[in-house]
C-alpha cells in the first residue's frame, strides 16, 4: 500500500525581520498561561517605572520664535501629505465621537454644552494624537511608518504614563463641562433652552447671555492654559526614553522658556480646530492630523 505523509499545518513566525515557515507547536496551556503572565508583568513593571523613575537631567530647552511654528506646519504637512490615508483613518473616530456627542446633547436638551464640547475636544487633542507622534518619529527615523505602527504604540511600555496623563486630560474635559453647566446657571438660569434658535438668542441678545460668554471665555481659557502647558509632555513620551514627571517637567520649561510662542501656537491650534468644526466636525479629518504631526515637531525643534 503506498503511504502518504500527514498534512502539517504551517504557519509563520516572524523573527528579526524574516519569515520562517515552521509547523504549528501544541504548547501546554500551563506553561503558555505562565509565559504570558510573565511577560504582561515584565509590561506594565516597565511602563511603572517610567512613572515614578527620576532622571538625573532633562533635556535641554531651546528658545522658539514664530519662525519654528510655520516650520513645524509645514513639516507637520508634508507627514499628512505623505501618511494621508493613515493618518486620516486613525483620526476619523474623533469627528465621529464629536458627531455623537452632539446629536446626544441635543436630544438630551443640554445645549449649552455644545460650545463647551468644542473646547473640551481640543483639550483632548493631544491624546489622542499620540499615534500621530509615532508616525511621525517613525518617518523622521526612515522607517516604515503607518495606522498599523501608530496602533502598535499600545504594545509599548509607554502606554502606562500616556494612559495616565490621559486621565488627568479627561479629569479636566469632566471639570471643564461641570464648570459650563455652573456658568450658564448663575448667568441665564437653570432652566434648559427649548430649542438651538432659543439658545443662540438669548445668547446673543441679553446682558446675561454675553456675561456667560465672557466668563466662560475666561474660565475655558484656564483650562486650555493647564492643558497647554502640559501637552508636548505627550509627544516627549513617544519620542525618548523620559519618565512621565520628567516629561510634564520639561513641557511645561519648554512654556516657561516661550510664553508668547506657546501662547501664539495654542491659538493657532485652537483657530485651526474651530475652523474644522464647521461644518459638523467633518474638517478635523484634515485639521487634527496636520496638527498631531506639527506638535511633534514644534517638540523636537523645543528640545532637540
């Protein structure tokens, strides 16, 4: 009788950089549990350390001008231009939960949160940029960079500190909407608008409408200001080996250094965003990207 030989199922196994064909390995689920253990521990010990460690440097802040802030744009355009498709894929879920959030608020009768939404999203900016960040600095090394790499930043240690500034970021988005709320109380009264018309009127035409806009310009300005002054700690994170206090440190040297570029620069971002809102938060497919992609670059122009 002739013998056959029994079908092996191949898979790959992906190892400094190469492929290699090797049957499929019957692993003991004791072990495999064990191994995996170890190494989502070894995982989240790196990524703590990089809380808590403290360098005995920091880096070296540069002086800004407005010059590096048309440079950092038109850097930030060319990795849109040349990562276009990726970088607008990751970011497309931003206008998208925008979209959602104001179709719930306005079915929900809270309108005087809209305004405040704007501004709380770009609070959030840089967050959810930080896969911008690492395309970026994947580009500027020569290296393949895409969605693909951006979304592998959450296999890396430095996902821990990023996730936990984020949480400081969200802490003052969830402030920031309480405060709204407590602003249009005391200025046009507790008692929810009927309608946008409604809203935008008694806004626009009353003394108490214009005293809700001044102080909240001003209170959202505080809240824009503290998230300024921490935002390039981000970017910091992704680009090198720094532990999140030395990063907030250096962001905020890097503000205390360039007040007015800083300042000019987070009017920029706020202008540009605003601009993309209109209409329905479809431009921030363009806008979001090109800023993600110039912050990392006004970063590394701030400290080398």
């Amino acid at each position: 009788m002739r013998m056959t030989k029994p079908a092996v199922n191949v898979s790959l196994f992906h190892a400094t950089g190469k492929e290699f064909a090797m049957p499929n390995v019957i692993r003991d689920p004791g072990n495999w549990l064990a191994q995996e253990t170890q190494a989502g521990l070894s995982f989240l010990a790196q990524g703590l350390r990089r809380l808590r460690r403290h360098e005995a440097s920091l880096p070296e802040v540069r002086r800004l001008s407005l010059s590096d802030l048309s440079a950092a744009l038109r850097a930030g355009w060319d990795d849109f231009q040349a990562l276009r498709s990726d970088a607008m894929f990751l970011c497309l879920f931003y206008p998208v939960a925008g979209l959602v959030l104001f179709f719930l608020v306005s079915a929900g009768s809270l309108l005087p949160l809209l305004g405040p939404l704007v501004v709380g999203f770009a609070l959030l900016g840089p967050v959810f940029a930080s896969g911008l960040y690492e395309m970026s600095r994947r580009r500027a090394a020569g290296e393949l960079a895409g969605w693909k790499d951006a979304v592998a930043l959450l296999g890396r240690p430095v996902i821990v500190p990023i996730v936990v500034l984020g949480g400081y970021y969200m802490f003052l988005f969830g402030f920031w909407l309480l405060a709204a709320m407590v602003i249009h109380a005391v200025t046009l009264g507790p008692e929810m608008p009927s309608s946008l018309w409604a809203f935008m009127h008694e806004t626009f035409s009353t003394f108490a409408g214009w005293e809700m806009l001044i102080l909240g310009t001003l209170v959202g300005g505080a809240f824009m200001l503290a998230a300024l002054a921490t935002s390039f700690a981000f970017p910091l994170l992704v680009d090198r080996d720094i532990s999140l206090p030395g990063a907030v440190a250096t962001s905020i040297r890097i503000m205390q250094r360039n007040p007015l570029t800083v300042l000019a620069w987070g009017a920029l971002v706020g202008a540009l965003l605003l601009v993309g809102s209109v209409p329905f938060l479809v431009g921030l497919i363009v806008v979001f990207p090109l800023l993600g992609h110039a912050t990392w670059h006004l970063c590394r122009r701030a400290v080398g």
